[in-house]
C-alpha cells in the first residue's frame, strides 16, 4: 500500500530549503528562502559617501550611452542602486494556497515577510519563540540598514535587460528580485505566527500532526516531523550534533521513518574545529603586528560562542588584556540580552548556570569587565573611544551592505589589518570582489558546524534506518555512498514536482479458511480519526464476546477535513436527506467559474501544474480544484457562502440516481 504526497523543491540553495508539500486536504510549505547572493551585483553601500567607491568609472556594457548608476571596480561591473534580493518566484507556488509554512531556522525565518505580505497568504506559521524573537531583531537590523542607504530605489535605465553582458553577469534573472521589506511588513508578519515548544504537537488537520525538535544548531532552530495516522516524515534543515551552546539535536524521535528529507549537509572536510585554530591563530598573528582584525557577522547565533573563542585565544598567547573586541549592530545590546534569556533553550551546562546564579554565557561577564564593549554604529561614542590595534565585529557578511562597508573602506589601505570571513554562507571568492585592490589581508576561515556526510552515513542514516532518503541534487555526488546502503533514495531537483510514495510493507501470508473457523484479515483501509460525542460515548455497552467492541449506529459529517460522529436522533431531517445526496463526474473549471460569477463571486483562477484554484476576492473564501476535476476542497469562513459554492458544485455536476453508477470519478466535496 502506498499514501502519496506531492513534493516540489522551490530553493536554489541546498544550505537554505524550501520545500513545498501537498496533501490531499492542504499544502504545507518546509521553510523560506530568501538570497542575499543577488547583493553581489551591487556596488557596496557605505554609511558616509566615499571616494573610492562613488568615483569609479562610469561604463556601460555595449561601449556606447553611459549609464551613471554602472560602476567598474577591477573590470567588473557593479549597480549603484539601493540592493535588492532574490525570492521564490510567484510562478512557482501560490502563497494563497498554502495553508502552514514551518519555519526551522532565522536564516529560513528573514524571508517569511517576502510569502506572507501583499501575497494573499492566510495560512498559519509555526516557530518556536528564540526563533521567532531572535529573527525579529535580525530584520529589523536588516530593515535600519536599507533605510539608511542614500541610493534610488527604481532603476531608470532598465539594467537588468543588459545584465547578462556584464563580465560578471547576475546568477539568476533580476527581473525577479525584490526590494527589502519595510518595519509594517515585520509587524504584520509576526501577527500570523504560532509559538511552539519542543516537542510540542500541533494537528494541522485530523490527519496531519507536526512536532518541532531540537536541532542542536541554534537557539531554538529544530526539525520537523510530520505524522499522519499511518507515516511519520522526517524533515531535517540546518542541523549540529557538535557540542555549542542550544540544545543537543534530537534523534530518539525520528526513528523508523517512512521517509526522511536532508536538506542542509555541508561537503567541506575540513573539521570546525581546525578551522577555529586556523582563525584565532591569524587573529593573534594579526594583533602581534599591531593590525585591527574586522570579522563581518550575522549579530546572533556562531557569535555568542566567537567572544568566549577570541578572548581565550588572546589570553592563552598572553596578548594584552586591554586589547579591545568591539561589537557594532543596531541590536547588538538586545541579541547579546535574548541570548540569555532563553535559558531553557540551551545546552545542559549553559542552562545550568542560571540556577548558581550565573548568566548562561560568559560575554555577560566581558561586557561588564569591558572585555567586549558594544556599539549600535559608527558614530558617536564608538568614533572616539575606539581603540587600536582591536577586533571589529560587525555586518554584514556580504560586504554589500552595513557597518564593515565603511570600516573597510576606512581601514583597507594598511596592510596590517586583516579582514576573517567566517560565514561558510558568503564565501570570500564570491563576496570580495570589490575589494581586491585592498591592501588589507583578506582570509576565509568557514566556520561550519552543520551535518556533514560522514555524520550523515554513519550516525543519522544508520541509526535511524529511514525508509527512504530525500536530498537535494547539489549533493549528488557526495552521497554517492548511499547507493551501497539498503535503502531507497530520491534525488530532487529545483522546482520539479513529483509525487513521494509513502510504501507500506506488507508481507503475504497464506491463510487456510476451515469451514465455521473464524479467521482474522489484515485491512490495509488507512486509520481515520473522528470526533465523538460524550453523550454518545457514555451510553455504549462494550460486549466481551467481541473483544470490548459494541455496535454502533449514527451519522458521520465532515466539516474542514474533521471527521465527527453523532446518533442519528442528533441528525435532523434536513441534514440526512443532503447526506444522502451524491454526484459524479468532472468538474470543469471554466463553467464552474461562470456560474460562480453570475452568483456575484468575485473569481480569479490560478493554475498550478495539475492544480486549479479559484480565489474568491469579495468573500475571502479559496477553491481547490484537484484530481482532474475529481477532488473539489472549499475554504470559507461564511458559512452561508460556503454552502452556495457547494450547491453551485452540484450544479455543475450529475446527481446520483442508481449504485450501478457508483464508480471512480464520484466528486468529494
């Protein structure tokens, strides 16, 4: 036996997923992607205006026109326009018919405003609270950065058109790209957002249940697992089973799954923690010339373990303690203060320290001993208390855009200083390219703490004996390995859609029936839950001759895919005769459309590959057209309207006269 469900991998990114999942009865969307890589096409924004960056020659790709907002840095070209990032396309997935997204990390948690907002989404998103707190910090971060560039925001001169000229051409269409959301857009965000615990499960339907786990990667981050009354689907995202601050990562309970999607596995070989060495050992090299060291981070997350890192390494190399480690965000003071609020998110030695009493994390204890000193920018107090030589962290990691786009344009021309990228996300090939000509020492020391497939083969894989294994092509080749393992895998690629089998095993068995023997048969009738009444539940009279079991007779109606049981003297006349009322055939979409609007419905059709959806503006009401035509889902919240786009379904329908007519095609509604 066999459940099927439609998966479609609508990320670009294997590091950073987003998968969409189709159920019979409504679509769940597995994280949000928004990329930064389309900030690489930009020429970086500093604070104060500056010479090197704003005189750069002006060019044009076709050696004709000039076109002002065209820069040439080091032979490529760059726009100077405010950025703008890359999304998931619309033609691809419909926000309006999703009806829960799950968010497992920030990385995942910054691109939900891009889905939510002025997109007709009205689902459900589920995170747990550091997540959900922590992100909040990072785009309002990220929203006080892009309010700050002086640039225009629409482009007069149609680059994008000519892009595909440039030496260095954009790596997907820009003509998709979007502008940075505004602070009302986080606002309204936070609004449709439901707050988990570990390991607490929530019913999206009464056959669909979804529980958040650990993740060990960090503050709050987790995987997902989704149980139906028959499957349970694992889905892993950004994941660590390195000791760190969060919590460990759980495994106990995605054991004996049907199926399990990776996502997120790192392909690098070398070990964090050689890369850590290799890092604080150029940070101390660095100081000892007396050069400053500028690390560009995200403000939350790796960092609050980096602080612990940099002054043990300073003091370990007896380097001088009044070396100073500056902090520079808009939220730094606030994520350094979150970090420690959510002690019942973190490790057991971390979480152990609240109750000595003692801060969870030891850069409390450096801010007030002045080891670490925070700053929200540039200006002000940081311009004349900072200190020489020192260690800089601030954003962003793209080098685009943020405090370290001035801090380098200040302090590249020496080549004492050292600028670390640490973000195994923004690679220094990639993201550098302006910089070039710099002569401040420029270093990549990736700093990833995701799974790796060494970790994924022999602990996950092997341990947890999935079903079936889902990935990413982009790791194609490096899990290679899994074709010598007994397990069926599934390779899928970026926005293809194909239908993932759920497989059962069922063993055939012989059974010799003997006359009045009586013989229990397997059923492989998939498990329902339905409501029921207590008044219906206290008159029953289990019978012990039947193993406890007892007839019963009612009536069951199901309302929003819940399922509810009632004895029939419950039930008025009214109700049975429309229960009694069936109808086959196709529904055909164009007609039912037309009926609709002579109702006075406002439609719009939207069409999906195989799926059709109808979006009733004036009622806030969505049908869902599936199964060729065989499969009819209404989501309304007036009642009354919902019972007219029924009838109007019927209408477009055959009415059911004899059983002999009973066949495959009977429409559900």
């Amino acid at each position: 036996m066999t459940d099927e469900i439609n998966l479609k991998w609508l990320s670009w990114n294997a590091h950073r997923p987003c998968i969409l999942l189709k159920f019979d009865h409504l679509h769940v969307l597995l994280d949000c992607i928004v990329g930064m890589d389309s900030l690489t096409s930009f020429l970086p924004c500093p604070l104060v205006r500056s010479n090197r960056i704003s005189w750069q020659k002006k060019v044009h790709p076709y050696g004709k026109d000039v076109i002002p907002i065209l820069k040439q840095i080091n032979d490529l070209v760059y726009v100077e326009l405010t950025p703008e990032m890359r999304t998931v396309k619309f033609k691809d997935i419909d926000p309006s018919s999703l009806d829960a997204i799950l968010i497992s990390n920030s990385s995942s948690f910054i691109a939900l405003p891009f889905i939510t907002e002025g997109t007709g989404f009205k689902g459900v998103v589920y995170a747990t609270e550091p997540i959900v707190q922590l992100s909040k910090l990072l785009m309002e971060d990220l929203c006080d950065i892009f309010e700050q560039i002086d640039r225009p925001l629409i482009d007069e001169w149609a680059w994008k058109n000519i892009s595909n000229s440039f030496p260095n051409p954009p790596n997907s269409d820009p003509n998709y790209w979007k502008s940075f959301y505004k602070r009302i857009d986080i606002e309204n965000c936070m609004k449709r957002v439901k707050l988990l615990f570990f390991r607490q499960e929530i019913a999206l339907s009464e056959d669909l249940r979804i529980t958040p786990y650990s993740s060990g990667h960090s503050i709050g981050s987790c995987n997902w697992l989704l149980s139906t009354n028959q499957h349970k689907i694992g889905y892993f995202a950004a994941s660590s089973l390195r000791p760190s601050h969060p919590k460990p990562m759980e495994l106990n309970s995605f054991n004996n799954l049907d199926a399990l999607i990776l996502t997120s596995i790192h392909t690098n070989d070398q070990s964090p923690d050689i890369t850590v060495y290799k890092f604080t050992s150029a940070v101390v090299e660095t100081l000892k010339i007396g050069g400053n060291v500028l690390i560009p981070v995200i403000s939350t997350g790796l960092i609050y373990d980096l602080f612990e890192i940099i002054v043990k390494a300073i003091e370990v190399n007896n380097l001088s303690r009044n070396i100073p480690v500056y902090f520079i965000s808009s939220i730094a003071e606030s994520s350094l203060e979150f970090a420690n609020i959510f002690s019942e998110w973190l490790s057991d030695d971390k979480g152990a320290r609240v109750y000595k009493p003692e801060e969870p994390f030891y850069h409390s204890e450096m801010l007030r001993n002045r080891r670490i000193r925070v700053y929200d920018s540039l200006h002000g107090s940081f311009s004349k208390e900072c200190r020489q030589p020192s260690i800089v962290f601030a954003g962003h990691p793209s080098l685009r855009i943020g405090e370290i786009v001035h801090l380098l344009d200040l302090w590249g021309g020496n080549s004492k200083n050292a600028i670390m990228i640490i973000d195994p996300d923004y690679p220094l090939e990639t993201y550098y390219s302006p910089y070039k000509t710099l002569a401040i020492r420029a270093y990549y020391f990736p700093i990833e703490t995701r799974l790796d497939c060494n970790q994924v083969f022999n602990k996950i894989i092997k341990d947890l004996t999935p079903k079936q294994v889902l990935y990413p092509d982009e790791y194609s080749s490096s899990f290679s390995t899994l074709n010598a393992l007994p397990i069926p895998t599934i390779c899928f690629k970026q926005n293809e859609e194909f239908k993932l089998k759920i497989i059962t095993n069922t063993q055939t068995k012989q059974i010799l029936l003997k006359r009045k023997e009586n013989e229990d048969l397997p059923t492989f009738i998939p498990w329902k839950r339905v409501k029921v009444d207590y008044e219906v539940l206290k008159h029953l009279k289990l019978k012990e001759k039947f193993g406890g079991l007892c007839p019963i007779k009612g009536h069951i109606s199901t309302t929003n895919n819940q399922l509810e049981f009632n004895f029939n003297s419950k039930i008025n006349k009214n109700e049975k005769k429309i229960s009694k009322q069936k109808f086959i055939g196709r529904l055909n979409v164009i007609t039912f459309k037309e009926l609709l609007e002579k109702r006075e419905f406002q439609c719009e059709l939207i069409q999906t590959g195989d799926e059709e959806t109808l979006i009733i503006k004036n009622y806030s009401a969505r049908i869902r057209i599936i199964q060729g035509g065989r499969r009819t889902l209404i989501n309304c919240s007036d009642e009354i309207k919902r019972k007219e786009i029924q009838l109007a379904v019927h209408e477009c329908l055959t009415k059911f006269v004899s059983p002999e007519l009973i066949n495959e095609t009977n429409n559900k509604i």
